[in-house]
C-alpha cells in the first residue's frame, strides 16, 4: 500500500458561526499530484493554510508524513515547501540573490541555490534582477523558493493564477515533472478543471466548504454521459415508428436523442429507421465535457 502523505479528518474551521471548510477528509499518497478543486471562495486557501500550520483548525486533525501536526508541527513542516498566493520577492535583487536571503533563513547548503535554479530553468536568469522578469518567471522563482529545503511535498495554491498561455505552459510542465524527477508528492490547487486536468493523478473537488469529490481523474472522467443525437427528416414519423418497433428514445430538435446507449443499440436504431424509409442526415454523439461534470458538481447541495 502506497505511503499516506497527507490525510486529514473531519477538518473544520469556523469564521464566527460560518463553516468556511467542513468535515473535509483529505487522503493524498506518496508520489501524486493532488489536484485540489473549488471555485473561488471554496475553502481550499483556508484548508491549505491549515495545512502548513498558518491557521488553526476549529475541529479534526492533520496528519502528514504520518505525524501530528498538533504534537509534531516544525518536524513536519521542515519536509514541506509552499508557495501560497503570489510569491514574495525584491525587485531590486537577483534571482540568487532573493534564494541566498531564503537559504540563510533556513540554513542549507549554498550550493542548493543553482540546483533549484537548474530544477525551474532560471539558471541563465540567475543574476537579473527580479522586477524584469516576467509573471512566468517569477511564479517559477517561487517555487525554486519552495524547494531550497529539499521538500518531501510540494503545496502549491493557485501557481499559475494570472499567467499568460506560455507561463501557464511553464509552471504546469514543471509540476509534472516534480513526482518523477524529484521523488516530491504536490498537492496543487486552482479553480480551472482543464488545468488540474493536465496535470494531476487524483483531484479533490471542494465546493462550499465540503469535498463532493476524491477519486482519480480517470473515475471523474467516467462519470460523464454520452448521448447520441440523429438528425432525420420527419423526427415525429421516426419517433412514432421507433416506439411501435419498442425502442426508447426521446424527441429532440431536429431528431432524436439516445441516452447512454451501447454501438449496437445506435445500430439497431438506425436501421429500424431505414427500414422505415426514413432519411437519417447525421448521427452525432455528444459528449459531456469534464468542465460541465465540474459544474454540474459545484451546482448541486448534495455530495457525491
């Protein structure tokens, strides 16, 4: 069984008589990248904050690596690196030079400065100063930030928030490559599913202060319905003909609509409808898109 990095229960923290996070579980294992989802105002910067010991939960505990962060909180975060909301950083100092302030701060070897700066692709950047790079660049000066310490895990809240294409590009092909190359497990937050979607193993969807989904993308994905839409020349005539033959199927514009239906069924249904002299113009399968099972989730009061 793969080592439980993170696991959190019945995580709850109040604001006043307001639950901003509830009951939250969070179960994340060695060596994934965690996609933590919510729109704005979920609760993931709160839960994340307890994370890393910069607010106290109401009730429930934290584990990570196994320890408590209650009893055991600087041991544990001495193995965690962060980058929360945007980096901090002087403008008017290089890139090392901003890593040399941290390095002293936390006493590791200066050589640990060029090999995070070799981890995110600033090592020619290395001595500009910060205020000329770019919010790409920058964004990635954080996480070298991050990773001075050597970090066993990786919490990342909203990295590529306010990026252009390219900077987006930059920081999630990064985050890929973190699992394998470095050994470190990262839990990564954001409120775009097609980004987690490009980068994560498992994804944990929160959704007003509750989680209503953890599982693998791959479990996500396959929660989404498939329906066939025939476009015909009399849909009223087809779909009289097909119910006298005892085929469902629904009324749609222009046609037909078959719901979570198998090839063989769509088969059988077309060629009721030839026989019939029906003329069939299209059959188009339309697919519901992870972004609509997302919103379909955030919608709903109930959990999954």
């Amino acid at each position: 069984m793969s080592e439980m990095i993170i696991q959190t229960k019945q995580l709850t923290k109040k604001f006043g008589n307001r639950d901003v996070v509830e009951n939250v579980n969070l179960a994340i294992k060695k060596g994934e990248i965690y996609g933590f989802l919510g729109p704005n105002g979920a609760g993931k910067t709160t839960t994340i904050r307890m994370l890393l010991g910069l607010a106290r939960p109401t009730k429930g505990s934290i584990h990570i690596f196994g320890k408590d962060m209650k009893k055991e909180r600087l041991a544990v975060l001495r193995r965690v690196g962060s980058l929360v909301e945007y980096p901090s950083y002087y403008g008017h100092l290089t890139a090392y030079e901003n890593l040399e302030a941290v390095r002293r701060l936390i006493d590791v070897p200066k050589s640990r400065i060029d090999e995070v700066l070799s981890i995110v692709r600033l090592s020619k950047e290395a001595n500009r100063p910060v205020k000329g790079f770019s919010l790409g660049m920058k964004q990635r000066l954080g996480i070298a930030t991050a990773l001075l310490g050597k970090p066993d895990l990786l919490i990342l809240d909203e990295p590529t928030n306010g990026l252009d294409p390219s900077g987006i590009l930059e920081v999630r092909e990064l985050i890929k490559s973190m699992p394998s190359e470095h050994g470190i497990t990262i839990l990564v937050s954001s409120h775009l599913l097609s980004e987690i979607d490009q980068m994560a193993t498992q994804v944990g969807i929160i959704s007003k202060g509750k989680m209503i989904f953890q599982d693998s993308i791959e479990t996500l994905r396959k929660q989404s319905k498939s329906n066939i839409h025939i476009v015909v020349n009399e849909p009223e005539t087809a779909w009289r003909a097909l119910l006298s033959r005892g085929l469902q199927v629904d009324k749609a514009e222009n046609g037909l609509m078959l719901e979570n239906v198998s090839d063989q069924k769509v088969a059988e249904i077309i060629e009721a409808l030839v026989k019939e002299h029906i003329a069939v113009y299209r059959v188009q399968e339309q697919k519901q898109s992870l972004e609509d099972i997302f919103l379909q989730m955030i919608g709903e009061e109930g959990s999954l």
